[in-house]
C-alpha cells in the first residue's frame, strides 16, 4: 500500500479519491477511547489536528503491513470463533421458531 504524493496538478488527489470505499466499522466502546486517546497525544505531539479517521486509517494500515504478526492472526482468529458462536446461537434459537413467509 503506497501514500501517492500530490503532484502539482493534481493527478494523484484525484486518483487517489477515486480509489476510496466507504466502510461501517462497528467497535467497542473500549477500543474507541483508545483510538481517542491515541489521537489526542498525537495532537499534543505533533502540534496538528489528528482525527480519529486519521488514527484509525493508520492504525489499518500499518495492521496490514505485519500480516504475519503472530499477535494479529490470534486477535483474527479470536474475532472469528466469537462471530461463530453467537451465529450458531442465533440459529439454535431460531430453530424451534416458525419460518414466516414475506409472500403467500
């Protein structure tokens, strides 16, 4: 993942908006007062305004870069079996329910 540099055109800004995807990030509360925080002591140390975006955008990217993080793939996996778990509950749950047809 390369940070195109802004040319004096213009070219590159425009590239790289038009490469950009929307995504809802669901987190904890938890995990946002961290992201938070983060961004707050990078405000106060670099004397700029950090967002959160900004933070989280970093915090993605530089994930990205340490694929084989053996700390990264246990938080993956860890992530993974919890969906698991409350998919199958919800199944199990609705198993004794009536199925209910939009159309008749």
């Amino acid at each position: 993942m390369s940070r195109p540099s802004l040319l004096t055109n213009g070219r590159a800004l425009r590239q790289e908006r038009e490469d950009r995807t929307r995504l809802l990030l669901i987190l904890s509360q938890d995990l946002l007062d961290q992201a938070r925080v983060i961004a707050g002591r990078a405000t106060t140390v670099l004397k700029l305004p950090v967002s959160l975006q900004i933070v989280l955008r970093a915090l993605i990217w530089v994930g990205l870069k340490r694929e084989s993080h053996s700390a990264l793939f246990a938080n993956i996996e860890s992530q993974a079996r919890a969906v698991r778990q409350k998919r199958s509950r919800v199944r199990r749950a609705g198993e004794g329910r009536p199925l209910r047809s939009g159309s008749r």
